[in-house]
C-alpha cells in the first residue's frame, strides 16, 4: 500500500469514518482504519466492520465509493456464486480504477445494482477512469455507464441481463423517407417523423462538451433484457477519439415499448466530432425469436452507425465478424445512416464477414433530405444470406427488403459515394447491390450526387436483380464504375437501370471486364439485362 502526508493521513481517517457513520455502521466495532491506502478492497464475502484493507474488506458498494478518493483504486475481491452480488451500484470518482480479483474456480467478482441509486446503474463512471475485469449482472439500467467521462477505459468485464427496468436509451431519428419512391416521382420533402426508440445499453458513454479517449475492449455483453449492447454518443460540441476493440456481444434483446435494438452503436450528432476504431468485435444471434418473441418485431442491427445535425464522423471497422441476426425486414448486419442534418461522415469497413440476417445485410443510407455527405468504403467483405422475401416488392420498393449491400441519397444536396473492392455478395433475398437516387423537388438547381466504384467484386445468387440502379428526380450526378465484377445467378436482371420523375444533370456509367453469368458484357442490353432507364459505356 501507498503512504501519504500525516494531514493526507488524517483526512483519510476522516473519510472513512465519515463513510461509515452515513452507512449506518456502529464505529466500537470496526477495526483501525487504514487511511494512508490508495488501494480499496470490497467483498460480497466480507464481515461487517471492514476497514478496506486486503485483510479487512468494506462489505458494500456504498462505503468503499464514500471512503475512496480521486485515482484511488478499487478492487473487487472474487466470491462464490452462491453469495450475492454486490449491490446498489457505485460511482466512481476521477481517476478511479474498479478492478475485478482474478477468479478464482467458479468465484467471480461480481456487482449488479437492482435498487435506484445512480439511476439504476451498477457503474457510473468518472473521467480517466478505469473498469476491468467484473461480472456485472441484473442492473436495473446500465451495467457500466459515463456522461462526459472522456479518458476511460472499459476492459475484460463480462455483462448481462441489464436494464430491467427497460428505460430508453438510444434513439434513432427523427428521419424521414420519401413516399413517392415506389411511384418514381419526386415531391419536396417531408417533415422528419420517424422515430426510434432502443432500450438502455449494457455499456454506453454519452458527451456532450468533454474531449478525450474511450477505450471499450475485449468485454463480453450479452443476454440483455431489454435493449443493446454496446453505445457510443457524441453530442454538443465533445470531441471523442474512441477505440471500441475486442468485445463480443450475443443474444441482445429487444424489449417490451421498444422498436430497435444494437449489438454496438455509434452515433455523432450537434457539431460533435468523433473517430472511432471498430477492430475485432463479433455479433452473433441478435433478436434472435428463442431468447424472446419481441425479437421478432425488432429493427435489429449488428453495427449501427448514425450521423446528424452537424456533426463530423470518422469510423473505420476492422475484422468485425457479424452471424445471425433477426428481427423484422429492417434488421441489417450493418447499417450506416445519415438520418438529419448536414453531417459529414466517413465509414471504411475491411476485412469483414456480415452473414445471415433478415433484411439488408449492409445498407449505406443517406436520408437527410439536407446537404450530408456520405461515404463508404467495403474492402474484403462478406455480405451474405438475407431471409425476408424482398423480391416480391423488390420492383416498388427497391431498398431495406434483403439486399446485400443498398446505399440511397435522398436529398437535395447531398451526397453520397459507394466504394467496394475485393468483396464477395450473395444468396440474399432481393438485390445484390441497390444504387437508389431521390432528390426531392424543390427551387433553385439540385446538387445531389450519387457516385460509386464497384470493382473486384462477385455478387452471386440474389433473388431479385445483381445490380440495380434507380434515380428519381433532378440529380445532378449519377456517375459509377463496374470493374472486373462478375454477376452469376440472378433471378430477376443481371443489371438493372431505371431513371423517372426528372432530368440527370451529369450521368456517366461504365463498366470494364465485367463477366454476367460466366460471359463477358459488352454493355449491350441482352437477356437479364435492363438497361431502359439509364445506359451503361463499357471502357476500351
């Protein structure tokens, strides 16, 4: 243990028996306190009387948070699984660490917070604070959670069966979409009224004005009652690098009032600016129907990254790995949105495998009918297997029915890029790829852009069309490349074009060394292609 100055020393006293008075603690029977510590120790095992030293720990959450100071740390000792949790949460201080003791066997360190202290939160963190290594489990809200606490770093914990209470966590939107789509006319936008509500996240981080880090890595999240998994939210004017590495998240449920739920979540709104690394994380059996039928109405998703307001977003996903998800025909593997405003965003995803979901696998939707730019990048990813019958509709509603990869550009000045290379898609339920165009009428000149480049790239056993492109409305530009793409199995067309409702102001297609069901195209229209709405030049 670390010593300090007799005036630190008797300030520690102080605070100890202070902590134990307010917790209703007779002092006659407690041993001397050990005030010089900067190291705690709290056990679901412990007797009454604790002084929080190794040999004596406090007995409760309550008297180590009211004994400990700032970058004191805490260790929570590892007991049997036939004690209780620690209960009634704590929160820590800045610079606090909250260690869990290497288990034991079957002993766990383990906290849960089923009373109303902290709102209902096991963790309430601190700024530069540090959570590791616990065993969170049945918090009435949260398991580990921060507001403006920017440096942190949440590592190793395991967490589940949170926010029993099925409070709100995440929202999503408000967002709009154009009804006139299916009809291909273009009409001035609507007023935003969609809205999505998501239940409490096992671990979340909100900012508002803080800048820093966050550091949330190899924790397991799983089995939640009622809402996500991991959240990650920047708004106001916080300025957030965060590293979200490591964890693997399963079986997230959706809960009862709630329309959406996430395995991780990452959204930057206001003039917030955020970056974040998604390196090595998994999702698997996300709303799935055999942890709850809720599930089954669920706007599910693996990875869910949303832009609005004015905000500047910057994520790159790396080796994440998603398998399983259900829910209603909105569930995607991964879904990256612009849902308001005129944010500017960027998402780079590599090396990745999204399999097995109900609806788009990946979708890259700019819905803003504002001035958001939008770009994504796929390099070395699997999207594959969709389930809901979106072919049936495919042809009036060419989007969110079960396509492998779909990007939309709905607003007047946006714009939207698209850039996949090395990349295998298939076997899903409408289109391999869907390009969909809306620009909204309105005055003045449109600006809107649509751009893509598809390369390296098969896309193979879709129930509806391999590539389909649909613009509506006055785009200014509709520009994309196919390069050395193969489209095989198709049910519907190999490639499709459609054009309605308006005049492209800039239009160039092209395509080069692409092969349709085994055989070189030369860009003519030919069985299973359709190429009535918009031409396609083939290079050389």
């Amino acid at each position: 243990m670390s010593t300090s100055s007799p005036a630190r020393a008797m300030s520690r006293a102080a605070a100890v028996m202070s902590a134990l008075i307010a917790c209703g603690a007779h002092t006659v029977a407690f041993a001397a306190a050990e005030p010089d510590s900067t190291t705690w120790y709290v056990s679901a095992a412990a007797a009454p009387g604790g002084t929080g030293s190794a040999e004596a720990p406090f007995d409760s959450l309550a008297r180590v948070e009211a004994a400990s100071r700032d970058g004191d740390t805490i260790i929570v000792r590892a007991v049997a699984p036939v004690l209780a949790p620690l209960d009634g949460g704590i929160a820590l201080k800045p610079g606090q660490r909250l260690l869990g003791e290497a288990a034991e066997g079957v002993n766990r360190p383990r906290l849960t917070n089923t009373t109303g202290n902290h709102d209902g939160d096991a963790v309430r963190l601190a700024s530069g604070a540090e959570v590791r290594d616990l065993v969170i489990a049945g918090a009435r809200r949260g398991g580990i959670y921060g507001s403006d606490a920017a440096d942190v770093v949440i590592s190793g914990n395991d967490v589940s069966a949170t926010n029993q209470q099925c409070a709100d966590g995440f929202v999503i939107g408000p967002f709009g979409l154009p009804p006139t789509l299916p009809l291909g006319v273009a009409i001035p936008p609507l007023p935003d009224f969609i809205t999505l509500n998501n239940g409490w996240a096992a671990i979340m981080t909100d900012f508002s004005a803080a800048a820093g880090q966050v550091r949330i890595e190899r924790n397991v999240v799983h089995d939640t009652a009622c809402g996500d998994g991991i959240d990650l939210r920047a708004h106001g004017s916080s300025r957030i690098d965060a590293a979200i590495t490591g964890n693997t998240l399963h079986t997230i449920n959706l809960g009862l009032a709630k329309f959406s739920v996430l395995a991780l979540g990452v959204q930057a709104a206001d003039s917030a600016r955020l970056t974040a690394d998604l390196s090595d994380n998994t999702q698997t059996d996300i709303a799935v129907a055999e942890s709850s039928p809720l599930n089954l109405t669920a706007d599910s998703e693996g990875v869910f990254l949303n832009a609005l307001g004015s905000a500047r977003m910057d994520i790159t996903v790396t080796r994440n790995h998603f398998r399983d998800g259900s829910g209603n025909f909105s569930a995607n593997g991964l879904e990256y949105v612009t849902t308001s405003g005129a944010p500017v965003s960027s998402v780079r995803v590599s090396d990745s495998t999204f399999e097995g979901v109900t609806g788009d696998v990946i979708e890259n939707y700019n819905l803003s009918s504002g001035g958001a730019r939008q770009s994504l990048t796929l390099e070395n990813v699997t999207a594959r297997r969709s389930t809901f019958p979106g072919a049936i509709g495919n042809p009036v509603v060419p989007a969110n029915l079960g396509t492998c990869v779909v990007t939309t550009n709905f607003g007047r000045a946006a714009h939207t890029d698209l850039t996949i290379s090395g990349s295998d898609l298939g076997e899903c339920s409408a289109d391999g790829i869907g390009l969909i165009g809306y620009t909204p009428a309105g005055s003045g000149p449109a600006t809107a852009e649509l751009v893509f480049d598809i390369r390296d790239t098969t896309i193979g056993g879709v129930a509806a069309n391999g590539v389909n492109i649909v613009n509506v409305g006055d785009t200014a530009v509709v520009r994309g490349t196919l390069e050395r793409v193969a489209v095989n199995g198709a049910q519907r067309s190999l490639v499709r074009t459609s054009h309605s409702g308006g005049v492209i102001g800039a239009l160039s297609l092209e395509a080069d060394d692409v092969t349709l069901d085994g055989l070189a195209w030369d860009c003519r229209a030919r069985s299973q292609v359709d190429l009535a709405g918009i031409p396609v030049r083939c290079r050389g």
